[in-house]
C-alpha cells in the first residue's frame, strides 16, 4: 500500500528547499527587499562572520 504524503497549499512536499523552489517556479519568490533577513545579517552571511 502506497502512503501519501502531506502537501503544503503549493502542491510539494514540506521541506525548506521544497517550498523555496516551488515559489520559484510560480514567479512569486521573495526579493532581497521583501525578504526577512536583517541588511545586517545578511552581510554577516556574506563575509562569513558570526559571534
């Protein structure tokens, strides 16, 4: 018997990068400017530097 798995309201199965890509590929993916992450953080992502 085949098990079904649980799909969130964009149709993949729930994971981080399942999401990420599904927004992707319908055109509503988030901008640098919509996005959640701090201007701050996001430039300690860059230069690799966290406390």
């Amino acid at each position: 018997m085949a098990t079904r798995r649980k799909k969130n309201k964009l149709g993949v199965k729930n994971s981080l990068v399942n999401n990420i890509n599904a927004r992707k590929n319908k055109g509503i993916s988030r901008s640098k400017k919509k996005g959640t992450v701090k201007k701050e953080d996001y430039d300690h992502l860059k230069k690799n530097e966290w406390d």
